[in-house]
C-alpha cells in the first residue's frame, strides 16, 4: 500500500466536494458538456471498476474506514481523496451516501458503431428502453453472459445515468457501447451496417407465432439480439429490419417476463448454442 | 354489467377502511391470527387474480373512475365495494397511492407439501432468500415458465408480503407453494419426501466446479430446483441432499446473475430439455 494523501475536509460547503452536490439532481447538469452529469461510482466494487474504466477519474470521496480498506487494494495515482464524516456526505449528496464512498469521473466519447462491431460475435441492440435500472441489469447480464457489446437504438435512457452504473455493478463502465444514429422510425436502416457485417439478426418477441428462441440461435456465428421496452416491445420498423422473430416459450394466461430477463436467457441461449457447435 | 351496490366514504377515519389504513406498516398486524396482514392486491391486474384466487375478499377500495373500469370487466358478488377520493384514500393508505384500486382479503391455510406436489413435475425451492422483491419475481418467472409449484425451506421472507404481491403479479396468488417443516440445519431432511416422490434435486450454484445446466436436467421426469439467497447462496447441508450441482456458465472476473434472473434461465432450460424429450 502506497501512502495516499487525503485531504480532509469538514465544511460541507467546500468547492472541492461540487461534484458530489445533490447527487438526486446530479445526472442533468446544464454546466457541463451536454448538459449532463459526471459519471459517479458509489461503493467499492463499482469505484474499482471506474478507476480500470476508460474514464478519467476527477476525485475520491469517502469515510476514513472505508477509505482505508479501498486504499490499502487500489491505486489511485495523483486523483484527490477527500476524507469526509458521515455527516458531511449527507449534507453533500443530499441524502445519508451509507455506502461511504463515491467517486466522479468525466464523461468520453463514446466508440463508433465500427469499433464496437469489430471482433464482436455477439451483440444486444436495445430499442426504446427508458428504464434505468432496466439498462443498468442488461449490461450486467450481458457482461456475466459473454456479450460483447450493446447498442443503442432510439429512445433509450442515458447508460451513465447514475442509477444505471449501480445496477449494472460498474459494467457499463466495462462493456463496450455505441449510439446507432436515426429517430423513431429511421434508425433502424442502422441495423444494415450489421446484416453487412455478417450478424444474424434476431428480434426478441412474445407473439406467439415467432419460433423458439433455440432455433432462431442455433448454428449462426454472430448474432445481433434487438430487445424492446417493456409494454409496447420492439417496433414493427425494427423486427422488419431483422432476420428472425424470437419467443421464449410462455405459460398461457401468464404476463410476458422483465426484459433484463428476457434478454438474459436469449444470452444463455447464445452461449449454448455456442456449446455444441465446435 | 351487474350494478354494484357501491358506498361512498368520505371519512378518512371510518372504520370500515380499517383494512387499508397504514399499508407501509400493514404487514405486520398483531391483532390478526399469525400476527401478520391481510393479503393486499394493488391495481387492476393484482386484484382481478386476488378474485379468482383461494383467498376470501374482504372488501375493495377505489377511485370510482378505476371502479368503473374495473366493475365493467370483473364479478364481485357481495364483497362490500368502496369509492372514495384520492386524497381519503391517501391519508388512509399513508401515502398517495396512485394505482386507486385495492382490495384485502384473509390469508387462508396452506396446502400440504404432498398436496403441493401431486401431479407437480417441476417444482423450486427457494432456501434463505429474505428479499421480497426476489421472492415475488420468482413467483412472476416460475408462473410464466411452467413452473408448478414452490416450496420454502428455512428463512425465506413471508410470500404473502404486499411487496411479493405486487412484484409477483398476482402470481402468488395463483400458484401453489407451502413452507417445508425444520430449521436452518434440519429443513433439508424434508428433501427426502421429494426423492420418494421421483424428483431429481438439483442444486443452482455459481460454482465453476458444478456441471452445466443443461446435463443437469437433460432426460429428467420430474425436477426441483433448488435456490439460495444472492450471497450466500445454497447452504452446504442443502446442497449435499441434492443429486447434483448445477451451474450456468458466466464470463470470467463477473459477478453471478441476480437470483430470480438464474432461476429464470433454469426454468427456461427445464422446458426446453422437455422440448426434444418426446
């Protein structure tokens, strides 16, 4: 363990603290480049997972304790730590932060669709899906579950929402992703620069009539899974842009299952089609 | 369309709302028999299964437009019906309660293990699992996948909780389950009762020793498939009366599946190994 010097501070009011000021109201921030919020990490697994991350990380927040165990396992290099009471973190983030330890870092751009595409066998495109904690569990799924990249179709929720980051446990600062560009009804031609690269592309439904999801999967190199919002599902735009429709077989009577859900069994139906293919 | 008798309250205080008042703390009722709450259905969906299901309706509370709706499309013979606005219903439920539709009724006995498992081929036992949001998902997933009953072993949450309610959909309403008799290092005696029965008792373990899944349960008449709390997962004493222990396979330096998401992926792969068994 590298000696690191913290800087402690006791006045809530302290400028050094801004970028954990308010944190319910953090993630839009008219001050900053597109008007939205840092990137914040809250706890030790996902700040360790902030610090590998392609973000620069701008400062430590924490409780001594918490500090000391984080320290004593990660480099932090010349980024601040500020040591703060419980007290003073409340006042801070506006709320009591009982995790004890925050980091901030800048948002970067973000790869094109050709980087994120290339070396890719499987990929998960999420049209429409504005929930945050929706997103947060589908790049941790996806990271757990050998996928290699999400993109994004229209009308999703940011991914560096803060809320995001916490459920995914940190993953979305891991797996690659990209913004395909397009409105509601245009973004979906996107979906060719995949076909062209070679990637199967399947819808994932519950109508009924789409086939089983294991011989949608079965045999195909790269795959493309597009997954839409709870309720309305993909739009009809986007399920004609792709190959194949999807079903995972359901109970009659029953509601079709969460889309993290959902979309974690179509990755471990990919990986299993994998399995018995070499 | 049957005209339903519907009494208008407009005290916040009448005792004939007494079954709705407080519902954060509803749970727990000192004054009813076991100590704990009502059954309570929140919005259309949950109420309309609460109706259809085993347990008695005491009485149903609304705003009369959600009323409207909801007597146009359901039978509710004499369950004593109650319009009021929505600021009674708040100061009565504690906080606005938006859906504008309740209903409560009287927890009944619980059918027997036995009773549980005739005619059951699949079946999950959940073993430590606290979280009611968990408990209630695996109700929603198990439903939905063919699942056909559950079964509690030690220190799992109360299944009949509002929370499992509303996040199963109703579905605990529906399907059955019953608690399996001992205590934290004796419960899993009961396993036994499941062998004679014919099932084959599989452990899910994120353990990269265990065996895939799929040879887990591929060729298997009857399955139960037992689940440990996110953490701490499965004890060892469960996991040592079951036939074998099972794993889906995950990226390595990643964290394991959410709880009700690796059960949903296990009763997706029970039902597919179904698929080509006849």
């Amino acid at each position: 363990m590298i000696d690191v010097e913290r800087i402690t501070i006791t006045d809530p009011a302290d400028p050094r603290l801004d970028d954990f000021r308010d944190l319910n109201h953090s993630d839009s921030r008219p001050d900053l480049p597109g008007g939205k919020g840092l990137v914040i990490a809250e706890g030790p697994l996902v700040t360790g997972r902030l610090l590998e991350s392609r973000f620069p990380v701008r400062a430590l927040v924490g409780f001594r304790g918490k500090l000391d165990a984080f320290l004593a396992e990660h480099e932090v290099g010349d980024i601040p730590v500020y040591e703060v009471t419980r007290e003073v973190l409340a006042e801070v983030a506006g709320f009591d932060m009982h995790r004890g330890l925050l980091a901030a870092a800048d948002r970067v751009e973000e790869p094109t669709v050709a980087e994120v595409l290339e070396d890719a066998r499987t990929v998960v495109i999420l049209e429409g899906v504005g929930d945050h904690e929706n997103i947060g569990s589908m790049f941790r799924n996806a990271a757990g579950m050998g996928v290699d990249a999400l993109l994004f179709g229209n009308g999703c929720a940011d991914p560096l929402y803060r809320r995001v980051v916490r459920v995914s446990m940190g993953h979305v600062l891991r797996l690659p992703y990209a913004h395909l560009a397009g409105t509601y009804t245009t973004w979906q031609r996107s979906l060719t620069e995949l076909s062209d690269a070679g990637f199967h592309l399947v819808s994932l439904t519950p109508d009924p009539e789409a086939v089983h999801l294991e011989d949608a999967l079965a045999g195909r190199e790269k795959v493309a899974l597009l997954v839409g919002a709870e309720g309305p599902g993909l739009t009809e735009h986007a399920m004609r842009a792709t190959d194949v429709r999807a079903r995972i077989p359901m109970a009659p009577g029953t509601d079709s299952l969460n889309l993290a859900t959902s979309a974690a069994i179509a990755f471990y139906e990919r990986d299993r089609s994998q399995r018995h293919r070499d």
